[in-house]
C-alpha cells in the first residue's frame, strides 16, 4: 500500500480551528480529546508516519474523525481536508483498524450489567444490506460490549446466542441482569418483559423495565447522531465493521470523559466555593464536548 502524500495541510491542524469548529467537523470539541485519541492508536500509525512526506498520527486521526462525523464520500472528505481520495480511503481504514483494535481496552465486557438491543447499518458495498450491530451499554450511555459481524437478516436472539458475551455470562452468571426486549430469551441474567401483562404487578414491572431499558434506544440514537456515516456505508463488509467499532471507541472516549467531567463538577460545587456564573461556564463547557 503506497504511503499517503502531504497535499496543503496545515503544520497545526489542530490550532487553526476554534472549539465550536473542532466539534463541528470532528465531533471533539478539545484539542486535548484528539491529541489522546492519537496517542491511543499512534503504535498502530507510526510506521506509516516516518517516511518523508507522509501525514502525521494527528492528520490520520483528524481525518478519520472528519470521515465519521459526515455522511459523505471519500472525495468530499479529501477536498475539504485537501488530500486526495485515494489517501482518505487509506487513512480510514488505518484508522478504523487501529481503533477497533482497542475496543476491549475501553470497554468493560464480559461482566457488566446493563441493556442489550442491536441497531442497523446500510452498507452500500458489494451490494444494497443491512448489518445488525449488537450493543450493551450501562446507564451513562457508554459501550460495554459489541458484536459486529452479522447481515441485518439475522435475529437479535441468534447474535446474542452466538456470542462471546453470552457463553460468559451463561458460564459465570453475574452479580446482577441485563435488560432486553421481547426479542431475546428469558435467562437467570437477562430480564426480558411480560409479553401480556395480565395483572397490575406485570403492567408495573413492564413499565419500569421500559424507562430502564430506554438508555440502549437513546444509546443508540445519540451513536448515530455523533458519527452520521454509520446512517449510510459505502465500503466492503470488512471495512464497515472496522469503522463501526472506531465509532464505538471514539463515542466511549467522549461519554467515558463527560461522565467524568460531570462527577467531578458535582463534587467541586459540593466542596469549593464557586460562583453560579463559573458554574454555568463549566456546564456549558462540558455540555459542547
């Protein structure tokens, strides 16, 4: 694969862009946030950055990130940066590869407790599919675990079934359950719904399984909003999984740092004295992350 050539980047790509503009092209509004996640994947990238001419970790990752944060083609992506299309396409799989590699680094599978659902991608290439993408993510909205391999046609109940995660938990059931629809089986760890609530008890618990399990459908929503290109494909299978988990870990990189930015602002207003004005600065702040 021919490395890819430097075409009128910036020296500090980084610098050129204010906060609102960071988070508008890349979905990270804090340059701190995109100089992480290239140290995140820059054992993977570094063999590709030492040649003369080639981009840098940090220009791989912003183009990765302006990949999937728009709903569009290589070329458009490659005009606005100003690379080729050919660089970008090769950058977004490098990319996509080095992130999905670290997915099991960020997540906390197999014993977390949470809600389960799968959610469908197009893909465009070699021919019109949907790919059925299996996520359980805990209350703060962050991915605990996936399954990113099977065609749209298969059941949500076969995925699960067929899973890493499922021979875990069937093995070592955990101190706690998952929520799941009516799609999946009853199992010691894995709550489903009554299908006919025939008494006020049932009509209760399914009410409060579905405010529970209302997190996965937000989940889900917001992963889709953030990353647009996981709306619509148009890459080979191998490469759609590959840009669906770097999608995943960049999303847990965002919801992972916002919860934590959220617990410490509660516990500063708890103990420090700070003004209301500082307060809504710092909320404001954390909101545009």
């Amino acid at each position: 694969m021919a490395l890819p050539v430097r075409i009128q980047i910036p020296a500090q790509p980084l610098e050129q862009y204010t906060t609102e503009e960071l988070y508008a092209r890349f979905r990270f509004g804090n340059a701190d946030d995109i100089k992480y996640i290239a140290d995140l994947v820059r054992p993977k990238l570094q063999w590709r950055t030492q040649r003369s001419h080639s981009l840098s970790v940090e220009e791989h990752v912003l183009i990765g990130l302006r990949f999937y944060a728009s709903r569009t083609f290589y070329q458009v992506v490659g005009d606005n940066i100003g690379v080729d299309k050919s660089t970008v396409s090769d950058v977004v799989k490098a990319v996509s590869i080095a992130l999905a590699n670290k997915f099991f680094l960020l997540g906390n599978m197999p014993n977390t407790i949470g809600v389960i659902d799968c959610t469908h991608v197009h893909i465009q290439a070699p021919h019109e599919r949907d790919w059925d993408i299996q996520l359980v993510g805990d209350a703060e909205l962050i991915i605990t675990n996936c399954v990113v391999k099977w065609p749209g046609s298969v059941h949500d109940a076969r995925i699960l079934r067929e899973s890493a995660l499922y021979r875990e938990l069937q093995t070592n059931q955990p101190d706690g359950i998952i929520l799941g629809d009516s799609a999946y089986p009853l199992l010691p760890w894995l709550m489903t719904p009554f299908l006919a609530a025939t008494t006020p008890a049932q009509a209760c618990f399914n009410t409060a399984h579905c405010k529970t399990r209302c997190a996965i459908e937000r989940l889900n929503g917001v992963l889709k909003r953030r990353f647009a290109c996981l709306n619509y494909l148009r890459v080979e299978p191998q490469g759609a999984c590959n840009i669906i988990l770097a999608c995943i870990v960049l999303h847990n990189i965002v919801d992972y740092w916002t919860c934590c930015c959220y617990v410490t602002l509660y516990f500063y207003k708890m103990f420090c004295h700070i003004t209301k004005d500082a307060l809504n600065v710092m909320k404001m702040t954390i909101t545009n992350f």
